[in-house]
C-alpha cells in the first residue's frame, strides 16, 4: 500500500464522533443556529456577506464603497477605497473600553514575567513607531523583524503597521544566509532585531547571524535597531547599529497612525515552495485584518476575558494571526513565551497555563505528539481548569495524537479545533466551529462561513459528490487571501491558480471528504515538506547540500517521523569516491551542520545516504516516488526497468 493508501484507510476506520459539550453550547458565540445562519447568509450572497461583517468588525477611517474587484481575477481587491490602520484596530479602538486591561502576558524561559496592558502596549507600540521614523523609516518601506519570542517582537510587528511600514519577519530559527536572501528580495531598509534570544538554556546569537548576513548584500539596510535581551558580547557597528533603549524610550508615546489603503501591504512571509526560492508571500491591511479578525471569534470562540496562548512563534504565519493580530483586535489577552518546552521540565507549559490562566491553547500537532512521549504525569501536575478550547494547526493530526489532546488535557469535555490553513490564506479556512460542529479526530471538519472550498479531480472538475478525493482548492476569492508573490505576479499566477486555467486557488493539498462532507487533509501533493510544522521545499535542501564542495548531486525526500510527522532525508551524491564507514560519517555530519548554516537548524537531514548515483528515468528525470519508498525503509514493488540504471536501487537502500 502507498503512504496516502494508508493514510485513506487510516481516515475511513476513524469512526469516533464528538459532539461539543452543553456546557460549551449553551454560551458559545455560535451554536448550530448561528453557524447555520451565517453559511445561508454567505451561499446567499458571498460578497455581500462580507461586506457585512467588514463594516462591523473593522474600524475604518474612510469606510469603503466598494467590497471585491475582480476585474483583474486572479488579482482581487477588497474594500480597495477604505482607508483604516491596522494597529490603531488592534490597540487604539480599544484604550476607551479596556485600556488597564492586559494584552500581552509574557514569560521569558528564565522565568521573567512582563505584563502589558492595552494602555501601556499602546504607548510603547507609539515610541517605537516615532523611532521608527526617525530613522527615515516611511509608508511602504520593509522592515525585516529577526527577533526572539519577546513582547518587543509584537510590538514590532505593530509599530510598522502604525506608520504603514511593511514588516517581513523571519523565524529566529533561520540562519545568516537565508536571512540575507529574503532581505535582499524584500529590499528591506531597516532591521529590527536582539543580541540573541533564551532557548533550551542557550542563547541563540541572533546579532552574529546579523553581522554576518549583513557582511555581504543587503545593501538596502541602513540601520540595524537592537534589542537588548541577553545582555551578552555582541559586534556593534557604529552609525548601523543603533540600541534599542537608546533611541525608543525617549520618543513621544503618542504616534497618529498612518491611515492607509484598504489594499495597502501589511506584511510579507517568506514560504517555501516547490522552487529553490522562497516566496514573499504578501498580505494587505483590510482584508487580512478582517479574516483575522472574525476567524478569532468563530474558531477560537474569542472573548476579551480570554488569555489566548497561540504557541507558535511569530516567524510563521500563525504567529501573525493569531498571536498578534487575531486576539489583539478583539481585545483578548495573549499568552508569548520565549523558551523552550522543557525548561527546566516537561510540566513548563503546564505550568504557564496555570499561572497565566490560559484559557485558549493553540499548538501544533508535533508539540502535542512530544508532550504525549513525556507522559500523563506532567500536565496532571498542574491546575488546567482555567482551559475550555484547544487548537491544533500545522500538519494532519494523527488519531492517538488527538486521543491524547482529547483525554489529557482536555480532560474529555474541551472542544478540539483542528484548523487548516496556509501562510497564503492568511486565515484559517477549514476548522471546527466548537459549539456548533462536532468533531472527528483527524479531520479538519468543514470550511468556515464565507469559505468556498471544493474538492477537485486530476482535470480541475469539481467532485459535487462526497466520500471523494482530490485536491483542494478554493473557489472564490475570499479577503485575507494573498495579493501576490511580493515582486512576482507571474509566479504568484503561475503557482496558485495555472494548475486549472486560473479557475480556482489550488492549495496545493490533497484531501478526502467523507460521506459527513468533512475533510481530512492527506498532504502536500508539492514538493514541499512539512518537518514539525514548518514548511521546507525539497529543493532548497538540495541547493543548501550542493552548494558544498564535496556534494555533486543530491535528492531530498520526506520520511514519516513519529514526532516531526516528517523528517528530511537526503540523498547525496559525491564529487569523489562514495564515502564509507567512519568517512561516510564525518562527511554526514559536516554536511548536517553545512544546511544548518545555508538554512536553518529546522532543515537539518535527519538521514543522508551516500550513493553513485539517483535513481533516474531514461529522460534523466529522478523518481521521487522511489526515493520515497526507499526512505520509508519499504519493499521496492514500483517497476524499476524504465530507469537507466536499476541496479542502484539496492545501493541507494543501504544494501550494497
Ligand atoms: C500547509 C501550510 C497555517 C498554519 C501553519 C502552516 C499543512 C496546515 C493543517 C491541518 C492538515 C495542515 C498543509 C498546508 N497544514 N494546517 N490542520 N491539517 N494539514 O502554514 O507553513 O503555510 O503550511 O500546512 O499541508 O498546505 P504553512
């Protein structure tokens, strides 16, 4: 049987249903009523429903008149002549009502706690923001955020929106050389970063990384503003650099915001794809702010009293989301830490949601699958009655991985939402609504309200039918969509929608909608990966290991990870002789820490396999599928007698 055989049959015998509880129901922001409502409104009239929900949930300066543009399809607009500002939605519109309220609960790995109120988040956003400009900093210029999990890092994120900066974050996790790439791409004028960050009892050197990208490239940086956080050695060059508490504290805590289009950039996130190159993928102001916004409240079933702890980190999408934008524009509170899981044990996040009084836990199901291997007895520890929803989100979730959710932490009476969405969506688009849908472990359920989501086959025909499968594809533009591919409209064309003849936003997933009508998603049908979570491209690994000397050739595949889901397993051909034993050996793990420095630690091959040659058709193409087989240690059943050179097989399996 193939992976995704398996993974159907898997999917098909999960029988069990969960209903939301009563006790849930009865003060749910949506109940089934509700939920009914909403869709019939949406079937009725998408755009007009839209609207609608625009003119309640946003503030706007200048409302608009106007909801979708077409005209230019795949290229949409929404509320193109409304003028609003993201930050002034997200803090201002609430200082009359819950100003002395909290907004942000952080906690770093040592154990610091900072608090901030609305009030105060407002004021420090609005020093920011002023220092900003004062260093020339002005609507539409990028700004790149390499930052640790700090509250300074949100406030970064909101002091460009304030002044109509366009912030691009890259993950802490990433190193020097793909920071450098993407602020080369993004033409960034200005780096917001820290010395380092606190991370499993180290310091991650955030500035060396700085410093180094900066040495070559990254022409358009004029000036590199740094928090202090760990407090350690760090190069500093003078005229560049600039501290943090030497400039921000003594600006004005009073910044207007810069109202912008509608349609103005918000931010851009570099994701991978099937390419070499990332892709800036970018979102605008209103239409983000609005999906945002509005999926808080029926997902999460958001209220201001809530402490949201969204535990991604804010290099990723859902850290945009639903760490910053989501909770802050409806006035909850959200829940940062820094540090990592186990520290200085396995009960710490346990042990932040109960001191914080978390209310909301939105993971991803690799987390969820690590804190199962540590047993029951750490989050038993722990007083979790605060908790009354959990959130999953990244990859498929396995059964047992939700079982254990369900059970353990949820005590069997929270609802679980297992949400489905990409950077490109900006916004969850399948998932659960929990007082209304009940659930099925694995299964990301149904799209939300105003989502058209369509099942389709090899020739782009949409199955209307159910126990079906296909790839997922969204029918209509929805607002937190992507605009482009930041400085590359054919890319962003040719990528999301050619694959149908521009008829419908091809995910890139495969799904299967059950007899219920529920999804369950099965994959990339891409070669990208997904490693913990993270989306990694197949052939930005290769680039990484052929750009070392000793590497002519190399093939990267996924292979299925208990904990990460899927782990990266390369296979490398060399310049020289195939490397043996105690060489093989050293060469592997020089060539690990080689991707560690190109990439990232997260793109680390857990397995690297020497051989002559890659399997490869007489066209000279590589079978993947075979390279898939082999890494999943399974019997070779494909036909091997179209490529040119069968005998490699048992080579590349480790057997000659
Ligand atoms: C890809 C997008 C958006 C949040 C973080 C990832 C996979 C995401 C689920 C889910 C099954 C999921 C898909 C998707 N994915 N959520 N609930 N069930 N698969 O964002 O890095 O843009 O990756 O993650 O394959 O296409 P991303």
């Amino acid at each position: 049987m193939s992976d995704k055989q398996q993974t159907i049959q898997s999917v098909l015998s999960e029988k069990r249903v969960f209903a939301p509880s009563e006790q849930f129901v009865r003060s749910a922001r949506l109940n089934a009523d509700k939920l009914a409502a909403l869709h019939a409104a949406a079937a009725k009239d998408h755009v007009g429903f839209w609207t609608d929900l625009a003119r309640k949930e946003i503030s706007w300066q200048t409302p608009f008149t106007k909801t979708l543009d077409d005209s230019q399809a795949p290229n949409y607009t929404w509320f193109a002549d409304g003028k609003l500002n993201a930050s002034a939605n997200c803090l201002d519109r609430h200082l009359a009502t819950r100003g002395n309220k909290l907004a942000i609960r952080f906690e770093g790995e040592k154990g610091d706690v900072q608090l901030y109120t609305y009030q105060q988040l407002h004021a420090e956003v609005c020093k920011l923001a002023n220092a900003l400009k004062s260093l020339g900093i002005t609507k539409g210029d990028r700004v790149v955020i390499y930052m640790p999990m700090v509250a300074e890092a949100v406030m970064a994120m909101q002091a460009c929106a304030r002044i109509g900066a366009v912030h691009s974050i890259v993950f802490g996790g990433f190193s020097a050389g793909s920071l450098r790439d993407r602020i080369d791409d993004a033409g960034a004028k200005l780096l917001i970063t820290a010395d380092g960050g606190h991370r499993a009892g180290n310091i991650v050197d955030l500035k060396k990384a700085v410093d180094e990208a900066l040495s070559e490239g990254c022409k358009s940086i004029g000036n590199v503003l740094v928090l202090r956080r760990t407090g350690h050695k760090v190069g500093f060059q003078e005229g560049r650099d600039i501290w943090w508490h030497d400039l921000v504290p003594k600006q004005s805590d009073r910044c207007e915001p810069e109202w912008v289009d509608a349609e103005h950039p918000l931010f851009l996130l570099y994701t991978s794809g099937s390419t070499g190159k990332p892709k800036g993928i970018q979102h605008c102001t209103g239409g983000y702010l609005l999906g945002a916004t509005v999926s808080s409240q029926w997902v999460f079933d958001l209220r201001e009293d809530d402490v949201f702890w969204c535990t991604a980190d804010i290099g990723w999408i859902t850290g945009h989301s639903y760490v910053c934008y989501g909770p802050l524009a409806n006035g909850a509170t959200i829940m940062m830490y820094e540090g990592a899981p186990t520290v200085p044990d396995a009960g710490r996040f346990w042990k932040i949601a109960q001191e914080h009084g978390v209310t909301i836990f939105y993971t991803a199901p690799t987390a969820i699958r690590a804190l199962m291997k540590l047993g029951d007895d750490w989050p038993k520890k722990y007083d979790l009655s605060k908790l009354r929803l959990l959130g999953s989100v990244g990859e498929p979730i396995n059964p047992e991985a939700w079982m254990w959710y369900h059970t353990v932490i949820g005590q069997e009476k929270l609802p679980i939402v297992d949400t489905w969405w990409q950077t490109e969506t900006g916004a969850i688009m399948i998932s659960p609504i929990p007082g209304a849908v009940p659930t099925k472990p694995g299964s990301c359920t149904k799209p939300l309200p105003g989502i058209a989501v369509e099942v389709v086959d090899e020739s782009g025909e949409i199955i209307k039918d159910n126990d079906v499968g296909g790839y997922l594809v969204v029918t209509k533009p929805w607002p937190s969509m992507l605009r482009t591919i930041w400085g590359d409209n054919d890319r962003y064309i040719k990528t999301y929608w050619g694959q149908f003849g521009n008829k419908y936003y091809v995910a890139g997933d495969s799904t299967h909608r059950d007899a219920d009508g529920y999804y369950w998603i099965m994959g990339r049908i891409d070669d990208v990966l997904n490693v913990s979570g993270h989306r990694l491209g197949t052939m930005e690994i290769e680039s990484a290991l052929v750009s070392h000397p000793a590497v002519a050739e190399a093939a990267v595949v996924g292979r299925p990870h208990e904990v990460k889901g899927e782990s990266v397993f390369a296979f490398v051909i060399c310049r020289g002789e195939r490397p043996i034993g105690a060489e093989a050996e050293k060469l592997a793990k020089e060539l690990r820490d080689h991707v560690g420095r190109e990439i990232g630690a997260l793109a680390k091959p857990d397995d690297i396999r020497f051989a002559e040659n890659l399997p490869k058709t007489r066209s000279g193409k590589i079978m993947r599928r075979l390279l898939r087989s082999i890494a999943k240690g399974e019997a070779i059943t494909q036909d091997v007698s179209t490529l040119e050179n069968p005998a490699i097989v048992a080579q590349l399996a480790g057997k000659a």
